[in-house]
C-alpha cells in the first residue's frame, strides 16, 4: 500500500504592487484569524510572510527578498481574502 501526499496550493491569486502584476498561490491551510506565518508561492518562488509584535508583515527566511512594502500588501491582500 502506498500513501498520497497531499499538495497544499491555493488558486492563483493577482496583486498589483508599483505597476507590476504578480502572480502568488497561498500555501497555508488553514487560515485564521489567528494565523501568524504566511508560505506563499510568489511567480514561482517560495516566501514566508510573518506578522512582527506590530502586527506588521515581513519577509521571513531565505529565498528571493522581496520589498517590505510588498511584503506587507501581500499579507494585507491575504488577510483581507480571508478575513483575518
């Protein structure tokens, strides 16, 4: 017998940040208001999203660095989604 992993990945989801469309998949289940770390799927490379004590999104862990500007709309844009 063998068992299936299970794929954690959301629809594809859009944001616009400085004019530039991009493309990113949420691949944290599940989401509650309560959720502090974020795993997105950003045009195809993995970012960790963390809520700071000023419940502020930032960039956690390796991987491409992104704006912390962005990073911020990204977690606002999946707070907002799913009404954090």
């Amino acid at each position: 017998m063998f068992t299936v992993e299970k794929i954690k990945m959301g629809l594809p989801l859009r944001i616009t940040f400085n004019d530039t469309d991009h493309v990113y998949q949420i691949n944290t289940s599940p989401i509650t208001p309560t959720t502090g770390e974020l795993e997105i799927l950003l045009n195809g490379e993995k970012i960790i999203l963390q809520k700071d004590a000023r419940r502020v999104w930032v960039q956690k862990g390796e991987g491409p660095v992104i704006d912390p500007e962005f990073a911020q709309a990204l977690g606002r844009s999946v707070a907002l989604r799913f009404r954090m």
